[in-house]
C-alpha cells in the first residue's frame, strides 16, 4: 500500500465515522519523508479490513458489552478468556455449590418423608387408605424433585463443559501468540548477528606507526642527499671558477686562495651536518605529527561507535529476556487455571448421580413396607454404599464438615458460608495483587521502550543537520576536509620542492661569504 492509498483510506475511515479531520490536516504527515513510511504503516496494520471494526460490528460489539453476550468466532470457536469470563466461571461454582446445598435438603426431607411413610405402615388397617394417599402425593412430589435434581445437574456440567472449553481456547490463544512473538524475537536476534562485527576489536592505529616512521626517515634521507649532492655541485663549480681566475695571480694569492677554499669546505661541512636535523624537525612538525594526530581522533570515535552498539545489543537482550519470562508466567497461570477447571469437571462427572428412571408403583410399595437393613443409619451416608457426593465434594475442595454435626444443613450451611467468605477474600487479594503487578510490568516495560527510542533518537539525529537522512557531524567533517587538504598540500609540496631554486641560494649564500 502506497502513501496515496493510505491517505485514502484514512480520510474514508474518518468521514465513515464522522470525525472532522480532513486532508487539510493529515495531508502533509503522508508527505513528509520523515512520518511517511511510519503513517503508511500504521494505516496498514490498523486500518485494514483484517483489523478495523465495521460499524455494524462496532455496534454488535457494544451490544455484547452491555448485555454480556457470550458470542463466538466466525470459525465457531470461542472467544478468549475475559476478566468477565473468569468471574462468571466463579459464580457458576458458587451456584453449583448452592445447588449442591439445595440438593441435600431435598434429600433430607426425602429421609424424613420416608420416616413418615414407615411410621404410617405401622398405623391400623383403618387409616391405610388415607395412608396410601399419602404415599401417592409423596411419591409424586419425590418424582418432581427427583426431575429438577437431574436439570439442575445438567446445568452445572454444561456450565462447567464451557468453562473447560473456554479455558483451553485461551490456552491455544496464549501458545499461537507466544509462537509468534518467538518469532519476532528469533528475527531480532538474527538481526543482532548481522551487527555482531561491529563489536570485533579494533586494530589500533599504532601498528601503522612504524610504517610513517620509516617513510619520514626515507624523505629525511632524500632530501638530504639531494642538498648535500646540490651543496657539493655548488662547491666544485665553485672551486672550478675561482681556480680559474687565480691563474695569473701570483703564487702567494695562490695559496690564501687555497686557505679560504679550506675554510669554506669546513663550513659547508657544518652547515651539512646540520641540514639532517633540521629536515627531520621540519618533516616531523608539517607532515608526521598531524598524521598521527588524525589516526589517534579516528581511533577515539571508533571506540566510542563500538560502546554505543555493545550497549544497545546488551539492552536488547535484556528485554527479549523479560518477555520470555513474562511469557512463561503467564503460560504457567494458564495452564494451573486450565488443570483446576479439568480438576472441578472430573469430580463432577464422579460424585453427581447418574439419571434415575422413576420407580414403578410396585417397586415404591416394596420400598415402603419392606423392612429395610439400614433403618438406623443415615440414608445419605449409605447411598449406593458410599459416603454423601455432597460431602465428598466439599472435602475434595478443601471444605470440612465436623463429624460430630453429621449432614445437619445449618453446619454445612455455616461451612459453605465461612469457605466462601475466605475464598472471596483470597480472590480478592489475589486479583489486587495480579492487576498492580501487571499494571507495574507494563508501566516499566513502558517507561524502558520510551528511555531506549528516545536514546535511539538522540544517538540518530546527534549530527544530523535539520534532521535530514545524510548523518554528518560538522566539526567532525571540518577535521577531515582539513586533513585531506593537509595531505594533499604536503604531496603537492614533495612535488614542488624545487631544488634548483635551494642550490642557487646556497651557491648565492657562499658567493656572498667568499666575497665577504
């Protein structure tokens, strides 16, 4: 998507909603080099089809939000786990819990209709009439309740069903969206790779010294022996001259002729001696010393190049380190939540009773007159020849009974009360505990993104003039131009060196001395 076409596109989405923002005022953010491609992205990533809401489903969205609509994925899965939703899977525990709690006072008053129907079996012959209806109305209301404890229990493992299913679509959820994070940071760390030669140690520019050293001795060298080879020319020309005009000299002139060539020979010998030091001086001050003086600043700004890299590769190994762990937190919550939920529908599915057929008028004669083997035990207690579900239930979560109160409703009641009472506490301190720990993790994670970019942008635009894309540091590239015309005027020095011009000043220099 181009930046045309981005623009475009935001400008329909705003006038589809009705926000007055127009090209007047976006315009120039899709044309400026510097938010262009970041704009053009964003539009992309958020304003697609994929990702942006329509208004129908704008509207759908805050219609579930206010009726609290469970709805479900076009792929037919369920959404993933809210806050909501963790809420609503509590309170359905606690309505199975009071449903548990209403199932046992039906089956107290069961035991106690069953009482009276033994006890009526014991009347006269006179009142068996009156007795049988009894038994008849009975045995209906025991049918009714018998129905009702059936849907009540296929409510509590439908809702238990859901949560199951909704806490193992959010665990799928969380693996998809940690792979794909992994992904992002293995890209990273591939990236990092591609910069770890930058962090390979220098090579100083000491090692290049001996080689400038040895250069400056050879130019010393040269220029030397062309002066001196010049120097000696000079002389013997010299000489060759005034031997000439002292031919018809008389023989003493002769010899002070000789003395003073002597003497000039001895002094050009000194002066020779010297031009070594003096070439060696000169050379050292306007060519070696500003060479090294360039290598040694190069050396400076390579160095500090190489720490602002190692630091920005350790700061980002330390926040793919802290993602990871924030990963494996929450993958660990995840799958504790997803275990607690298979825990609660396994324990369902082994202590509430299965769908019971209603007995035949026959079979509840028989159950009412036949003498029955556990007339002195709690029917509860003994049904199916186990303790009470409702008690191993409670016991499976960490509820205890007194054994002394036996299944009395007012101390399970009071049990039931005390556990919720706590379990609400801890929950709550939990859910506190969770949100400012998740509200700090995000306000540092937060705060150290905004320290890195921030640090990104200054290292970025330090020496970028009027934020244009060409980095370049002033004073930095002032040094450089002015030692590349250094060097350059010290070649074209070398080439201009001109000795004619050197030998005809000595030889002017010694005439002079001759003359004198």
């Amino acid at each position: 998507m181009d930046s045309a076409a981005a623009l475009n596109r935001l400008l329909a989405v705003l006038t589809e909603r009705g926000i007055g923002l127009g090209y007047d005022e976006l315009g120039w953010l899709f044309e400026s080099p510097q938010y262009k491609d970041s704009m053009t992205s964003w539009v992309h990533e958020y304003l697609s089809p994929a990702t942006l809401l329509s208004l129908e489903e704008h509207d759908l969205h805050a219609h579930i939000l206010q009726t609290n609509y469970k709805a479900t994925t076009t792929d037919g899965m369920p959404q993933p786990m809210q806050e909501t939703d963790f809420e609503n899977a509590i309170n359905t525990l606690e309505a199975s819990t009071a449903a548990i709690e209403k199932q046992t006072a039906i089956l107290e008053a069961q035991r106690s209709a069953l009482r009276n129907l033994q006890a009526l079996n014991q009347e006269p012959i006179s009142t068996i009439s009156e007795s049988d209806e009894k038994k008849s109305s009975q045995a209906r209301t025991k049918t009714q309740l018998d129905l009702e404890t059936n849907e009540l229990t296929e409510v509590n493992q439908q809702r238990v069903g859901a949560t199951k299913r909704h806490a193992e679509s959010s665990l799928n959820l969380l693996k998809t969206s940690s792979q794909r994070q992994l992904d992002k940071d293995d890209r990273l760390l591939d990236g990092l790779q591609k910069v770890m030669f930058k962090l390979a140690p220098l090579e100083s520019s000491e090692t290049r010294l001996p080689d400038f050293n040895l250069l400056s001795s050879a130019l010393v060298k040269l220029e030397g022996k062309i002066i001196k080879d010049r120097t000696n020319a000079t002389y013997i020309e010299t000489l060759h001259s005034l031997a000439g005009e002292t031919d018809g000299f008389e023989h003493e002139s002769r010899g002070q002729a000789v003395q003073e060539a002597y003497a000039l020979a001895e002094e050009l010998e000194s002066l020779i001696t010297e031009v070594d030091s003096v070439l060696e001086m000169t050379i050292s001050r306007r060519y070696r010393a500003p060479i090294v003086n360039a290598l040694k600043l190069s050396d400076a700004q390579a160095q500090l190049e190489q720490q602002s890299w190692l630091e920005y590769v350790v700061r980002t190994l330390h926040e793919l380190a802290q993602k990871t762990e924030d990963l494996a937190s929450c993958t660990q919550d995840t799958l504790a939540y997803t275990s607690a939920i298979s825990h609660v529908s396994d324990a369902l599915a082994q202590t509430l009773p299965p769908p019971s057929q209603p007995p035949s008028r026959l079979d509840r004669k028989q159950s009412v007159r036949g003498p029955s083997p556990k007339k002195n035990m709690n029917p509860i207690l003994h049904r199916q020849g186990v303790k009470d579900p409702a008690l191993e239930i409670l016991g499976y979560h960490g509820i205890r009974i007194p054994v002394e109160s036996g299944t009395d409703g007012e101390a399970v009641s009071q049990a039931l009360r005390s556990a919720m009472f706590e379990r609400q506490s801890r929950l709550h301190d939990l859910q506190r505990s969770t949100e400012q720990s998740v509200a700090a993790q995000v306000a540092e994670s937060i705060n150290m993104v905004d320290g890195e970019l921030q640090n990104l942008l200054e290292v970025l635009y330090a020496h970028s003039p009027y934020a244009t894309v060409h980095l370049a540091d002033s004073k930095a590239k002032d040094r450089l131009e002015h030692l590349d015309h250094e060097i350059e005027g010290l070649g074209d020095g070398i080439k201009r060196l001109d000795v004619d011009r050197l030998a005809e000043a000595e030889q002017t220099r010694l005439s002079a001395a001759l003359d004198a």
